[in-house]
C-alpha cells in the first residue's frame, strides 16, 4: 500500500511539475507580445552617423518597424538632439532638483527631448533600472516600452510606410512640438532613408506634407464643438515655456493688464482657452463672438462671418493654432492673444489660458515665433 501512495505521490509531482513549466511558458509567451524588448544596446558616437546607424539597427529588432518609419523617427531625433542622448535643451548644465520638477518646462533631456512630466518618468525608469538617464539604449527603451500611451504612438509611427507621413506623425502626434520645422525634419529623415534602406532620396513619395495639409483643412471645417486643450504639460521640448508672471521685457509694452475680466455673454466653456479669448478681447475692446468653435476653428469661422485675418501678428489680435501647431491639441488647437512685439519684432507675447493647471482660467504667457499652422484674426 505504501509503495502504491509513493508511486502516486511521484506521479503526481511529474505532473504538477509538468503544469508549471507549460505556465511559464505561457506567461512568457504573453510578454513577450507585450513589451517590444529592453534589450537595446545604442552605440554612442562623436559621428552622428554612426549613432543613427546603432539606432537604425536596434530598432529592426522591433516586429512591424519599415525603414520609412525608422527614417521618420531618426529624422526628428537628429533635429531634436543632434543625436546626443546627453544634451540638455539650449545645452544647459544638468540640474537633478530642476529635472525633477514636472511642472518646468522648456529643460527638456536626451536623444528626443522628453520635458515635464514625461522628463520625470524617464529620470524615474533610469533609477528604477540603476542605469544613467543619458544611456542611449535606456532612452530607446525607455521610449518604446516605458513612456505610456506615447510608446504605442511611436510604434504607430515606426511602422507607418511613407517618409514623410511618418515623420510628421512623429513630430505632431508623438514629439508633440516643432511647428514649422516639419519640411526640415522630412529632409533630415529622407537622407537617413537613402543611406540606410539602400534607395534614393527620391524612393520616398513626397505627398505626405500635401496630405497633411488636406487632413488639417478637413479638421478646421469639421470641428464644430466650443473647448480646447493643449498638451503642454506632456509635451517635448516648448516654443517658448510658459510662464505665470508676464516677462520683464514686456512689462512696459502692455497698457490693459486685466487679464481676469469676464463678460456676462460668453457662452464658451469656463476655463477653455475659447472662453478666456471671449473675455481678453472684450477688455481690449476688440469684440469677438461666441460659436466660432474650438480653437483650430477660428480663423476659418471668422474669415466667413466677415472678421479680417492675417499669417503676421498683430498686437490686440487673436491667434488660432491649428491642430498639433506649438503643442495645441491635436484635436482641438488652440487660441490666445497677442499682447505685444519684442523689440525687434522677431517674437511675440501671448496671454492665453488652460495652458498651466488646465480648466481653472488661470492666465499665462509664451514668448514665441511666428510659424505655419498660425491664423491672426482682428476684432470688431
């Protein structure tokens, strides 16, 4: 009896045993679908083109990518960092304390230039792997795998067919700045994608940036509703960091500082940027209306009901971002108002609102550029 309950029992724990490693199996098969893989390994080097080859090399590894795709992505990267997974915007001396802070913008770090809330992520993954934050293979991974619901949108854009379509989509949708540089970042990538996918410049088909153009105009007409947002708070890399207490240079240029006036009529929602607009052009006395819909949308609806418009700033106007333009809403755009020139008329001050602690009406301030994606529109 004995010896029958010990074959049993060893019968048993072959099979329990066997179960377990069938699990595992499994369990690693399941993982493996879900991470793209950690294990890159970026040569880092003083030749650009040896760290856009590493690169190119490490994300073949990754099921799906194209060499349309890999240029795209190589294409923003040298225009962000220039390839230096070590660099800190404008080439600022690293600052742990500053880097940590989510809440700064414009310090943004590495090969792509995350800033805010997703600079901290990537210092926290750095630490979270005992690695340095300027590894190159830790910044890749870091993108692929660690960074949210951005990693998906990196793989969207790595296996996307056309050079130029994937090197705007990564610039708008994942990068999520850079307005008016997108002919500059599709020339950078079509040479990566000639030297390294073995064709010519001339291999990529160049209606990308038409098409792109079509999708904006289709979304200006179609966007019907009264909100905005903008993304600032996960953006990479900023035209100009906003800021709560209105640059000292500018001081002295604005006359009507009353940001927080309201008007009974306005019938956008509190806190968007489209209600704050409402409120700023009526205490300048250059009225606009209600119903121009989201911020994308006014320069086109304002065009139709008879306002005049222009592509150069003005001071007193209203300025419509389009969709994806310096880090508006991809969906929705943006609108602010231009409250003065610098000195030499090179840049712009703009006051606008749902930019810093989104929906509360708090008022804020940029200094930019003029660049595409931009519609001035002038009060009545």
């Amino acid at each position: 009896m004995k010896r029958l309950l010990i074959s049993y029992l060893g019968v048993l724990l072959i099979f329990v045993f066997f179960v377990v490693v069938v699990l595992g199996m499994f369990a690693g098969q399941n993982n493996s679908c879900q991470d793209s893989g950690g294990n890159f390994d970026v040569t880092t080097n003083a030749d650009r083109e040896a760290t856009a080859k590493s690169l190119h090399d490490n994300l073949k590894k990754i099921n799906g990518v194209t060499e349309a795709g890999i240029a795209g992505y190589l294409g923003n990267t040298e225009h962000e960092s220039g390839f230096d997974s070590g660099v800190v915007q404008s080439h600022l001396a690293f600052n742990e304390s500053q880097a940590m802070n989510g809440s700064i913008s414009g310090y943004a770090l590495g090969l792509n230039q995350w800033d805010n809330s997703r600079r901290v992520d990537l210092l926290n993954y750095a630490k979270s792997q005992n690695k340095d934050w300027k590894d190159a293979g830790l910044q890749l991974d870091f993108a692929i795998n660690h960074d949210g619901t951005n990693s998906d949108l990196l793989k969207q854009g790595l296996k996307l067919n056309n050079v130029d379509e994937a090197t705007e989509f990564l610039r708008s949708q994942w990068e999520r700045g850079g307005a008016g540089t997108s002919l500059e970042r599709q020339a950078k990538a079509k040479s990566w994608y000639a030297k390294f996918s073995g064709g010519a410049k001339d291999t990529a088909v160049d209606t990308a940036s038409q098409g792109s153009a079509n999708v904006q105009n289709n979304n200006l007409t179609q966007q019907s509703g009264s909100g905005c947002r903008t993304n600032q708070s996960q953006g990479m890399g900023t035209s100009g960091a906003p800021v709560m207490d209105m640059p000292a240079q500018y001081k002295n240029k604005v006359k009507n500082t009353n940001f927080t006036a309201t008007s009974p009529s306005n019938t956008y929602p509190f806190g968007q940027c489209t209600w704050y607009v409402y409120n700023r052009m009526q205490a300048l006395g250059t009225p606009v209306e209600n119903a121009l819909g989201n911020g994308a949308d006014w320069g086109k609806s304002a065009r139709e009901k008879g306002y005049q418009t222009d592509t150069q700033p003005h001071v007193g106007w209203a300025v419509s971002f389009a969709q994806g333009s310096f880090q508006s809403d991809p969906t929705y755009g943006h609108i602010a108002v231009v409250e003065a020139m610098s000195d030499d008329n090179s840049h712009f001050l703009i006051s606008e609102c749902n930019v810093v602690n989104g929906g509360s009406g708090t008022v804020s301030f940029r200094e930019i550029t003029n660049g595409q994606g931009i519609i001035f529109i002038k009060g009545k």
